[in-house]
C-alpha cells in the first residue's frame, strides 16, 4: 500500500510531490495524460517554444512563483510591453493605433516555455514514482486506507494508499470521478460552483522569421473588439532576445464556435485577422493551437460558460481534509491566494502538504 497517491500531474500535483521527496516521504503520482503539466503546455514553433497554456507570472504578486523559478534555477525575462498597441474595433475599418503603458503590468516569461518548470520539476523526482496515462475513475473509503480505481486503455487498476490528495480541477473531479461515500453535500456545491480557470478557453501561436512588428515601433499588442473577431488579444510571444519571433492569441470565438470550424479554415481566420492588424508580414506565419475546451481532462461541461471576471478563489469546503484525514482535494482553484493562477498551484500544494506533515 502506498503511503500517499497525489492524483493530477499539474503544476500543483508535481510541487506537493517535489515537498514530499524533500521530506523524504513516499509517494506516487497518477496522470491520466500522457505528458505532465495538464494546463501547462508549450509546443515547439520553428525553432522556438512556445505556450499554449499559461505564458506569464508576476514575479511582485506571486512570491511562490517567483521563488520556484529561482530554485529551479530557471531562466526569465520580462513581456515585451515596448511600442504602440493595435486596436480593431470594426471589422470593415482599418485598426487604430493606442499608447498604453505597461499591458501586462509586470509579466515575467521563461526561457524555454513554462513547461520548462515542468521538465525540471519532473527531473528531481525519482522516476518510478510516476505513473502516467492512468485516469482516476473512483474513490472508495476503506476502514484504514482509500481505494482508488484507475482506468489505462480499457484496463482497471485499483490502487491503495492511506491518504490520496486529488490534485484535479474541482468541477472536473465532481463531474468525473464517483466517490463512495458520496461527498459533503457542502463540498459538491463548492466543487460545482467552481469555475476551472481558462478550462474553456483556446489559444494560438504564430512563429514569424522576424519581429516585424517591433521592427515598425510596435509592441506586438492588439485588441480585436469586434463581434466577428477571431483572436481577441494578441501579444508579442518572442524569445528573450528576440531573435525567434512569435504572436500570441487568445480566441474570441466561443467554445461552440471553434468546434464547428475545420482546422484549416480556422488557420485561414487566423491569419486573415493578423494581416489585417498588423499588415502583410503577418500573413505567413507557422500557427500552432490548443483549444482547451476539448480537453476532457481540463474542462467539465459546466466550464464551457465563461465566467464574469476573475473568480473568487478557495472555497473553505475545499480546503478541509476529508474521510478522517485521508482524502484531501488540492488544485489551484482550491487555493485561498492566486487561485487560478499557477501561484494558486503552488499554494494550494503547500496547503496540503503542511496538513500532511500533521498526518505522519
Ligand atoms: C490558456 C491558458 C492560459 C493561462 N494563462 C495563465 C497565466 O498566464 N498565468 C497563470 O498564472 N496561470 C495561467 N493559466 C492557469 C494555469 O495554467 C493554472 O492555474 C495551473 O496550470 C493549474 O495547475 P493545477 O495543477 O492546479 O491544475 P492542472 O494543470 O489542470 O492539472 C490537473 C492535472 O490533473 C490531470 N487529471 C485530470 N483529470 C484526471 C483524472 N480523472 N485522473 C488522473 N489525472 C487527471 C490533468 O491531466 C492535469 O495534468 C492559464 C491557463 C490556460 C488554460
């Protein structure tokens, strides 16, 4: 029998692991992917890597963050923010163009992609303690441990631990995964009620052969705010000393939409907009995408509907251990700081692992 199983190989399952090997405890890790990261994820481009997952981190709100890069010593560099922002408010007209200072106020990159914290992160742990393409189908309270049942290619496994930390989207884990006994009416409300951050949403990148936009004074930002818009903010995705050029995107176009769009028209959509915004040099670029939406392991169904804003955080419901100390529920949308966010990640899993500290 295990000693602790962390389900969810995301920033968040991958740090408590990282703080229980540097305990010295034993552990396991289950992914039901066939890569870690889940929500992070950077592809090569040309010769580049870039994010289709989360790109930035602010190094002044985000202390964790900032200090996880420094351990892992990771190399970072600010968002370009330099230069003139786009903005195409009519799809008939041409974009205007807006000074704006500082539009991602603050934001630091990695060298390499976020992934890169990942790759590191995975290379300090002893490789026999993970497991992947393993997705978590039950939870079962057993008298002195917990029965977890996982699926691989059609096979069933049951694994058993004393305690299981369930470091998985709580919408996604409520909407997926059975628990015998069922849960604290309380803590499916809170799972349900929330949002599992950027889970519906998508986002592209073009590799270019040369920042011709910086070349012209341009930052590289643009806002698309018309109702046919494709990509509704656009970004410089350049490497550190600009030598690989690259846009970011994130869709405008809704869930439903995307879906119903052949990838190759939508690679046609995709350029005729960064041709309108940003002139002919923008046509022919190397597009990657990932639409987080289709993701069965990210987004439940109830994600499709995009939230008002930012939510709030860290519900109280889902930060208290379960089952008698065996059961614990982790992921950033748990966390009571940078929930969401990759900080939220780091917090909750340190969250969890003091409580486990307690658990000996
Ligand atoms: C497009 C996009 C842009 C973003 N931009 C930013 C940004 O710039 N800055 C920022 O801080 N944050 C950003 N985020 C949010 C950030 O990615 C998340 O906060 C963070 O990655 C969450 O980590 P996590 O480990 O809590 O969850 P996840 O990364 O979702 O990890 C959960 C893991 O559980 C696995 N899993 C799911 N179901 C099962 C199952 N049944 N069995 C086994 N395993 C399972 C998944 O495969 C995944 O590996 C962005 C997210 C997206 C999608």
């Amino acid at each position: 029998m295990h000693d602790t199983v962390i389900v969810g190989g995301g920033l968040c399952g991958l740090s408590l692991a990282d703080s229980l090997c540097g305990m010295g405890r034993s552990f396991a890790l289950y992914e039901a992917r066939n890569r870690l990261g889940g929500r992070i994820l950077s592809v090569q481009c040309g010769s580049i890597r870039l994010d289709l997952g989360p790109t930035w981190y602010w190094p002044d709100m985000q202390p964790r963050m900032a200090r996880l890069v420094s351990d892992l010593g990771l190399e970072s560099f600010p968002q370009h923010d330099i230069g003139t922002v786009r903005h195409l408010s009519d799809a008939e007209k041409e974009p205007v163009t807006v000074r704006l200072a500082d539009v991602h106020g603050g934001a630091r990159r990695i060298s390499g992609g976020m992934a890169a914290m990942v790759d590191a992160l995975a290379r300090r742990l002893p490789q026999e303690s993970i497991r992947m393409e393993r997705e978590l189908v039950s939870v079962c309270s057993r008298e002195t441990h917990v029965e977890l049942l996982f699926r691989s290619f059609g096979v069933n496994e049951i694994v058993r631990a004393k305690r299981a930390v369930l470091a998985i989207p709580p919408r996604l884990l409520e909407e997926k995964v059975d628990f015998a006994p069922g849960l604290d009416t309380k803590v499916r409300d809170a799972m349900r009620a929330t949002h599992t951050w950027m889970a519906g949403q998508a986002k592209a990148v073009v590799g270019y052969e040369a920042p011709f936009w910086r070349q012209a004074g341009e930052s590289g930002n643009a806002f698309v705010s018309h109702s046919q818009a494709v990509l509704g903010e656009i970004f410089d995705a350049c490497d550190a000393g600009g030598q690989h050029a690259a846009l970011g995107g994130f869709f405008a176009l809704q869930p439903g939409y995307r879906a119903s769009v052949h990838p190759e028209s939508m690679t046609m959509l995709i350029s005729s907009q960064l041709v309108q915004v940003f002139g002919l040099e923008a046509e022919c670029g190397e597009q990657r995408m990932q639409d987080w939406a289709s993701e069965p392991f990210t987004c439940s169904a109830l994600d499709l509907e995009p939230p008002e804003g930012h939510p709030e955080y860290g519900d109280a419901n889902l930060c208290l251990p379960l089952w008698g100390n065996r059961l614990f529920l982790a992921g950033s949308e748990t966390a009571g700081y940078g929930g969401g966010y990759m900080e939220g990640a780091l917090e909750a899993a340190a969250r969890v692992s003091q409580m486990l500290l307690l658990c000996a």
